[in-house]
C-alpha cells in the first residue's frame, strides 16, 4: 500500500509538466552503453512509449558506433584516421548503412513495440529527410547537413507513431550516401522541427564548470565562453557545438544528460529535479495550463 500511494503521488505532482508537454515535440538522442545492453534498451523504449502516451510526440535518432567498429572488424576493413577522426570510405559507408538502417534502427524499433508503442525506423534517406555535403573532403562520405525535408516526421507522429530515425543521409549528387554523427543528426532534425526539447543521452553527468561541478542550467553565451576558456573540452564541444546549432535553428532547448541514470527522460521532461544540464536562450514556448 506505500508504494502504491507513493506511485499516486509521484502521477499526480508530475500533472503540471504532462500538462506543460502536451503536444510538444521532443527528439531524443539515443546511444552510448544503453545501446548494448537490452535491460537499458527496453527501459529506454517504455519511456519513449509513456511519453507519446502521455501526449508527447517523441522522434528518436541513434547512434551505433560500438556496433560499427565490430563489423568492419568482422569483415577485415581497417580504418584510417585523419586528425583523430575515421576516414569513411565507400566500403565503410556500406557497412556503416547496413549497421545503423538495419540492425540497430529495427532493435529499437522492436523494443519500442514491444513496450506496447507503434514505431516505424527510417533512415535520413528516407524522402530526403537529410540531405549532405562532406564535411571534410579527407573524411570521405562523412556528411555535413544542408538540407532538412521533416514533413515525414511530422505525418508519423501527427499518426501517432514515432519515427526512428538512422543517421544516413543522401548526398546532393546521384546514389550518394553520407554517414552523419548521431548527435549532428539529431540537433539538424530538432532545430528543422523547431521542437520543444532536444535531449541528447551521454555516458557523463553534464556539463560540468571548472571546478567540476554539473551546471544544471547554461546559456549559449556560457557555452560560448566556457569553450574559449577551456573549461569544456573534448567530447563535450561537439555535443555543445550542436545544442547551439539547434537552438539557432529553433529548438527552444537543449539538455545533455546522463542516458545511465534509470527514466533519465522522465526525469528531465516529467519532474524538477531534471537530469543534466540545461542550454537555453528563451523562456519556455509550453506553459503549464491554468484555468480561470
């Protein structure tokens, strides 16, 4: 019975943000470990399936490196890096599209149907969603996003369906594929969406300050500052570098947080303690209704 009234509880102080959310459009970032892991896959599906029961319209992209690497191990194609980074050649887009248009979209798209939702997994090709250039000519098919085509996003949720999206785009030229970075791919279909929230699922706390402590709220010009100093450095800068690039195209906020805290999600949509940090500009565009 403790629990029981403790559950009541928790659903009823979370009114206020179901309220708050109703209809907003949230992309989600998904990947790092949870991705290996089915316990983590299926308690990441189950919230995605609360949220669009709840009136949300979530549009999940993922990542799929670990995933990547073991196949072109499987299959003997070494990888050349540039800079640190892995040079994508033809016979590595080939791959890297078989992995993340196949195995891993249709994993997710599984556990999402499983958990009781309706899910359809696509990929950046798909009517053109995402449309590439190279980013780097010495990274080969690595693409940079320069044309966003979201309505098919749109018909899926306004169906009540979520979209799971694969980070393979086209290219401007005929039969040309680009590998795009999971969370560039997210932040260009948040910021075409003008959606409410980008969450973006890390295998770290936040952003931390320089005395290391997680900021739950930061502005872009923080951001900005903070990597001038070398506060934020590493992996971390690419993932801020998108949060303010969607936030310039319209997303009206971006929160980096923890994909290993248990219903990060629902922490961070549904509750105020949240779970990350926070990078916004604007006040929130979805206020909790009052009635009068």
């Amino acid at each position: 019975m403790t629990d029981a009234k403790t559950t009541a509880k928790m659903l009823s102080e979370a009114l206020p943000y179901l309220q708050r959310f109703e209809g907003a459009v949230v992309v989600v970032k998904f990947g790092g470990n949870a991705m290996g892991d089915d316990a983590a896959m299926a308690e990441f599906a189950r919230d995605v399936v609360l949220m669009r029961q709840v009136g949300v319209n979530p549009v999940v992209v993922h990542g799929g490196g670990p995933m990547i690497n073991e196949m072109l191990n499987k299959l003997g194609i070494k990888s050349e890096f540039v800079r640190g980074k892995r040079v994508t050649d033809k016979a590595t887009v080939e791959v890297v599209e078989m992995i993340l248009s196949g195995l891993v979209n249709k994993r997710i798209v599984q556990a999402i149907m499983d958990a009781g939702g309706r899910a359809v997994g696509i990929s950046g090709k798909d009517d053109d969603l995402m449309v590439c250039v190279a980013d780097d000519p010495e990274l080969g098919f690595v693409g940079r996003p320069v044309e966003m085509n979201v309505q098919v996003l749109r018909d899926l949720y306004n169906a009540g369906i979520i979209p799971v999206v694969a980070p393979v785009a086209t290219g401007m030229a005929d039969n040309e594929t680009f590998n795009v970075n999971g969370d560039t791919a997210a932040g260009a279909i948040a910021g075409a969406l003008q959606a409410d929230r980008l969450l973006l699922l890390t295998d770290v706390p936040g952003v931390k300050n320089a005395a290391g402590e997680v900021m739950t709220q930061i502005t872009p010009d923080e951001i900005r500052q903070m990597t001038a100093d070398g506060v934020i450095s590493g992996g971390m800068i690419p993932k801020t570098e998108t949060a303010l690039m969607a936030i310039e195209a319209g997303t009206r906020a971006v929160t980096i947080l923890d994909g290993r805290i248990p219903n990060a999600c629902l922490l961070e949509l549904f509750t105020d303690h949240g779970a990350g940090s926070q990078i916004r500009s604007t006040v929130p565009r979805v206020t909790p209704r009052v009635k009068r």
